[in-house]
C-alpha cells in the first residue's frame, strides 16, 4: 500500500514536472518567437523608411538635374520647368507613406518634418518661378526672357539650391537617426534573445530531450535574426556611403571639382568674428563671349583646365573655392604672408590668364579681381563679405578689365 502510494506520488511529481517544464518551455519558445517578430518588424520598418526617403531624395536629384540643365541652357526651359513640376506629386507621395509606416523615433520624425517643410518651400519657390516665367513668354518680349533667363543662376544659388540641399541634408539625417535608434532596439532584442538561450541552458539540466527539441527551433531563429541583423546592416552602410556622397555634391563644384559657394561658408563662417585673413576673387573677364562663340561645352572644358592649374600650383597656399561658373575665390592660409599674397595674386592671374589650348583652339583672357585683408568683425557674414568683394570686382572691370582692386577696411 504504501508502494502504492509512493509510486502514485512520484507519478504525480513527475506529471507536476513534465507540466512545469512543459509550461516552461512554452514560455521561452514563446518569448523567442516575440522577440524574433520584433527584430523582424524593426527590420522590415526600417527598410521601408529609407527605401521611401532614398526614393524620394532620388526624386529630388531628379529635379535638381533639370535645374541645372535649365540654368546651363541645355534643352528646352519650360520643359524643365513642367517636368520639376510633375515630380512633387510622386515626392509628396513618398512622404505620404513614410508617415504611414507606423513607428518613428521622435527625433527622425522631426527631421523629417523639417525636410518635408524645406521640400514644400521648395516645391512653393520653383512654382513662383514657373509662373514668373509663364508671364514673361506671354509678353513675347525677347529681351525680358533673355533677362529673366540670365537671372536663373543667381535664383538658383541663392533661393533655390539651398532649400534642395536642406530637404537632402534633413531626409538623410531622419533615416541616420532612424537607423541608430532600430539598431538599439535590435541590440536589446540580441541581448534578450541571449538572456532567453541561458534560461533554456539550465532547463536542460532538468529535460535534455525537451530543451534539445527547444534548442533546434532557438538555433533557427537566431540564425533569422543573425540574417536580418546582417541585412541592416549593409542596409546602413549603403545608406551611410549614399549620404557621404550627397555630401561631397553638396559642396563641391562638379565640373571644376573645387569647392563651392557653401563649402565656403561652413569653412570661414565662424572665422569673420574672430579672425582675421587675406582672401582674393578672381573672374574671367568677357567669359560669356567663350560660351557665345564656340558653346557651353567649350567653356566648361576651359574652366575644368583652368581649376586642375590652380589646385596643382596653389593648393598649398590657399584654399580654393569655384563660387560661381567662372568666378574663383581663393582663402590663403594662415602661414601665408601679407607680402606672399602679393606675389601669389600675381601667379594667380597670370595663370588664369594664360593661353589654354581646347580642341585645338588656344583661347586667352583677361582676369579681374579683388583681394581683402579682412579683420575680425568687418562683416556680419559670408554673403556680405562676398557682395563687398564683388562690388569692389565688377569696380575693375568698369575700369577696363584685367585689374586687381583692393577692399578698404572699414
């Protein structure tokens, strides 16, 4: 009897066991698929956020491309203008669904609504030229088109470019924000999935068979997670190669390959309170009558030759900018002399001034400029200083070209 009863209460105590093991079991198979289903999500999430940005700041070159097809005279303006204006539909699209995703780190949200806001601006500032060139064909007046046209590069530089460049900027930096926040959530779902797997170690203790069966299902999911965790992550690296490569355009001239008019002011922006340097703008003289006479493509080869001359002969003394087409700024450096500017000011204008050979023909020009020794505090930013240089530049070539103008210190 006792027997009995002994056998009867080790069966019960293996039944409690097997249950408790059972129910165990269940727990973390079921905290592992959880865990699997979230990296999942953050993964799928995250893919979709920067397939729609990507796809929408793709969109964005798009326009930006027509833009300087349409400033380098190159096809027809209005057709530019008609296609810009067809893609911010697909773009506004594109965000649509970006806010319909579901889940967003709060400060990616706020990029993005940034961006969207830049983007609006910008879509606003290209219909408003649109529409001011809409009204100058009607007019049939030749000469107010050629004018409206010849404006088109100074409005890009200075009203519409720069919101291109911030949508860009704020978009990539959305899906950045994005992607480190999902790779936190996808590191607490590894440690997790980890803390899960030690739990199933010492259960196998109590039931090898059971765990081991466990065992086989945690293997197939963490080689899932494993997989996905590898796809982010080349997921991120190209997004990280695609931003760096936005940037360099961003600031960089593409046909000279010198930098431009806003790399110039990120490197002396926080230097004019507190600095003081010589900086120099030289421009072609009568450039348009290259353009004029033998085409644009002639004329960008005769300013790429121009740029790999100066970035070989003066590279080491100053930091060279292309800030317009055919206009070049040079910052000298900080171990460069007062009386070594001189000098360089001179070689700088006769190497521009050079003959260069293009296609068999040799053209040579003339060049004017002006040099500033700027102190500290004489201008409040990088536009005034450049509208105070440019003055004093389009003074020269008033007085006949081919003269170097110096700014007075105020």
């Amino acid at each position: 009897m006792a027997k009995q009863q002994k056998s009867e209460f080790r069966s019960i105590s293996y039944v409690i066991m097997g249950i408790v093991l059972a129910v165990i079991m269940l727990l973390n198979m079921a905290l592992l698929y959880l865990n699997y289903a979230s990296a999942n999500r953050t993964f799928s999430t995250t893919s979709k956020e920067m397939n729609l940005i990507n796809s929408a700041n793709g969109m964005l070159e798009q326009v930006n491309g027509e833009l300087m097809e349409m400033i380098a005279g190159v096809g027809s303006t209005q057709g530019h203008i008609n296609t810009m204006a067809a893609v911010f539909p697909a773009v506004q699209t594109k965000l649509d669904q970006y806010e319909q995703v579901g889940y967003h780190n709060e400060y990616a949200l706020r990029r993005f609504r940034h961006a969207r806001a830049y983007i609006d601006a910008y879509e606003k500032k290209l219909n408003e030229y649109r529409d001011r060139y809409t009204a100058v064909l009607m007019t049939n007046d030749q000469d107010q088109i050629d004018a409206f046209q010849d404006t088109l590069k100074n409005i890009c530089d200075q009203e519409i470019s720069p919101l291109q460049t911030a949508s860009s900027e704020m978009m990539v930096a959305s899906i950045a924000i994005g992607s480190a926040a999902a790779s936190k959530r996808t590191a607490e779902s590894n440690r997790n999935m980890y803390m899960i797997l030690a739990v199933l170690a010492a259960i196998l203790i109590i039931g090898e068979i059971a765990i081991f069966l466990a065992a086989r299902y945690n293997k197939r999911a963490s080689e899932e997670i494993s997989r996905k965790s590898a796809q982010f992550a080349d997921a991120s690296s190209k997004l990280m190669r695609s931003r760096e490569k936005m940037e360099d355009i961003a600031v960089s001239n593409i046909l000279t390959g010198l930098k431009n008019r806003y790399a110039l002011e990120q490197d002396i922006g926080e230097r004019l309170a507190t600095e003081q340097f010589n900086i120099a703008v030289f421009d072609l003289d009568n450039f348009r009558s290259i353009n004029d006479t033998y085409g644009y493509d002639f004329g960008d080869e005769y300013l790429a030759q121009i740029a790999e001359r100066l970035k070989e002969e003066f590279e080491q003394f100053a930091d060279i900018y292309n800030i317009t087409g055919n206009e070049f700024c040079f910052v000298f450096k900080r171990t460069v002399s007062d009386t070594q500017v001189i000098r360089l000011v001179e070689n700088i204008v006769n190497v521009m001034a050079s003959p260069y050979t293009i296609l068999n023909l040799t053209v040579q020009l003339t060049v004017s400029g002006s040099t500033y020794h700027y102190l500290a505090g004489d201008c409040l930013n990088v536009n005034s200083l450049l509208v105070k240089m440019d003055n004093v530049l389009r003074n020269a070539k008033r007085a006949g070209g081919g003269q170097i103008f110096q700014v007075m210190n105020i």
